[in-house]
C-alpha cells in the first residue's frame, strides 16, 4: 500500500468524525454549486461561498450563508476565504466552452483557479473535492460504458478539456506536496435550480428552435441532486487521490432531444445528424466565429464531441459513495418544471 493510500485512510477517518463541517464552496450559482449549497445546508452543515458577483444573487436569497467576495483567480481572496473554521473546500466554479475559442480564458480560470485554490487547500490544511468532469475521460461505446480505470484517446482537444485536463493535472500534482484531495468527474447534469441555465439551456433551445436532426452521439444523464448528495458523501468517505465517476442514463442524442421535446410538447427530431450534415453544421459555424470574432455553440469542436458516445458507469461511487441514480423520466421532469416555474420556459 502506497503512501497516498495510507494518507487518504489517515484523512477519511478524520473526516468520518467530522459529522458537521463548514464548507467553502466555489462555483455557488451554477446548477451543481446550488444544489451543493442546497443539500449541504440540509445536511446540518456550515457553509461559506465564494462569490464575485453582488451578494443579492438571485441562488443565494435567503440561505443561511456567509458570502466571501473573491475570484477563484485572487490568491489573497482565496486565502481570507479559508479563514474563519473552514474544514474543507468543494471547487465546482469553472468555465464552460465546447469550442476552439476561448482557450486562454478558459486556461486562466479553470487551470490557475485551480491551482490556486490546491495551493490554498495545502497552505490550510484542508480537505479538497474537485469537481471535473467526464470529459476529461476517453469516450465509450454503445454498450462498453468507460470507468475510471479505462485508458483510451483523449476527447476533442477544444477550450474545455484542454483546460479541464489541466486543471486535474495541477491537482494531482500538489497530492504530492500533501494535497487531501478527491475529483469528481459528473456528467452531463439536469435538474432544478439551474440560476445559469447551463445544462438546463438545451431545454430551452429545444422549446424555442425545432430541428429536424439531432446530433449523432450520445451521452449519460444525471441528476445534480444526486451528483450533490454524493460530493457530500465523498467529503465524508473517500481516500484522498480517489477519481469517481458521477454518471447516470446512458442514451443517443436523439432519445433524449425526443424526451425533452415530449416533455415540453414540442414537435421531435426525426433523425440522428450523418457525417455530410455535421461537417456542413461544423464549417459554418468555425466561419460565423471567425467573422464575427464569437463562437457559436454549434461549432465543429462541439459536434465532434456530440458525435461521441459519452458512456459512462458509475459502478465505484455507488459501492463506495452510495450514490443513487434517480429515474430520467423524475429528473427530465423536475428540470422543466423549475424552468418553466422560474421564467426561462413559457407557462402553459
């Protein structure tokens, strides 16, 4: 048994005693960081997050919170936020961008925001779940779902997980310095209290634009709640340099864009996007972006990565985190229902 290994024990059964803990929480008003929020403080615990904007945010009314101003890039903010009895931290800020622009940006906030909060967790002693993201991870196949053993090609090196994979790579490289670390790698995540909309904006373009094709590949859907409930339990239960794997449905494009339509009563795709269709889709959107100096969402970095199969299994965290996969047809509801109860889809 390796050295990590004994450390991580070392740490799990200090955290196991821990049965309250005050939390710092990046990432607050996104989908996954509300509903940490939100399920931490149902939990019974202390949190504090860190946030740039006003402190009136609409996903922060009314919760029992402390607020520490700061940018996950100012070191000396970070560093004043872990003061005050913080006990670990929960990274769940970053930047997504599924396109070839945006790369530097992206570097700055999701690698060296990282690296600052690492170096930060290491300077206080604190206990680090870092949330990642499957696209760090080789694709699947139908049928061949990958884990967090599998070794296989990179995805599309696009803005996002160039700057994810650095990210990891600057935790794990601080594991050695002492780092208490653990990283989550959630995949694609619907559900309620999505302030953004991140996820939840695929929703909301299938309501407004039909489309006669949906993309070629597919992808594993999950459920925040669950994706929170099981961070939660990884700050309580898992070794220190664990990777676990918060997936969830595994299914094409097209059965989930026909779910989504017959949710919002709209008409369905009929057919998966073929090779000529998607490079014509690629082509036009690289050339809008380059035109009009802003990428649009359809690229030919996303449709590459839409045309692959992100299959997941979740098999570690539900033996070691007992993580719970709710049913899609709960979590597709629950999503639009808070969309539609919050303005960002018409009410009926």
């Amino acid at each position: 048994m390796d050295q990590r290994w004994l450390r991580g024990i070392a740490s799990l059964t200090s955290f196991r005693n821990l049965l309250v803990v005050h939390l710092l929480i990046t990432g607050a008003t996104g989908l996954l960081g509300s509903n940490l929020v939100n399920t931490a403080l149902s939990q019974g615990h202390q949190v504090t997050v860190l946030h740039r904007g006003p402190a009136h945010a609409r996903p922060l009314v009314g919760l029992d919170i402390r607020i520490a101003a700061g940018d996950i890039r100012d070191p000396d903010a970070i560093d004043a936020a872990c003061r005050g009895g913080i006990d670990a931290i929960i990274h769940s800020a970053g930047l997504i961008h599924i396109g070839w622009q945006k790369l530097d940006e992206s570097m700055r906030v999701n690698r060296d925001g990282t690296r600052i909060i690492a170096e930060a967790a290491v300077r206080h002693r604190l206990r680090l779940i870092h949330i990642s993201t499957v696209n760090t991870l080789p694709s699947g196949e139908p049928g061949k779902p990958v884990d967090e053993t599998t070794v296989g090609p990179p995805k599309v090196p696009c803005a996002y997980v160039v700057s994810k994979q650095s990210a990891e790579a600057e935790v794990a490289q601080r594991l050695a310095d002492g780092l208490d670390a653990v990283i989550i790698h959630p995949a694609f995540m619907l559900g309620p209290l999505d302030w953004k909309p991140s996820s939840g904006r695929m929703i909301c373009e299938l309501d407004r634009h039909w489309s006669p094709y949906a993309p070629w590949g597919g992808m594993s859907v999950c459920d925040a709640r669950d994706v929170a409930t099981a961070c939660l339990a990884a700050l309580q239960q898992a070794p220190t340099g664990r990777h676990y794997i918060l997936a969830g449905h595994n299914m094409l494009y097209i059965d989930l864009w026909k779910a989504i339509a017959s949710a919002l009563g709209r008409r369905s795709p009929w057919l998966r996007a073929r090779a000529p269709a998607r490079w014509i889709g690629g082509v036009c959107g690289d050339l809008w972006g380059r035109i009009t100096g802003r990428e649009p969402d359809v690229n030919s970095a996303a449709i590459q990565m839409s045309s692959l199969f992100h299959y997941y299994s979740s098999q570690r965290a539900i033996d070691e985190l007992g993580y719970h996969i709710r049913p899609f047809e709960e979590t597709l509801s629950d999503a639009v229902a808070w969309l539609r109860d919050h303005g960002y889809l018409p009410s009926r």
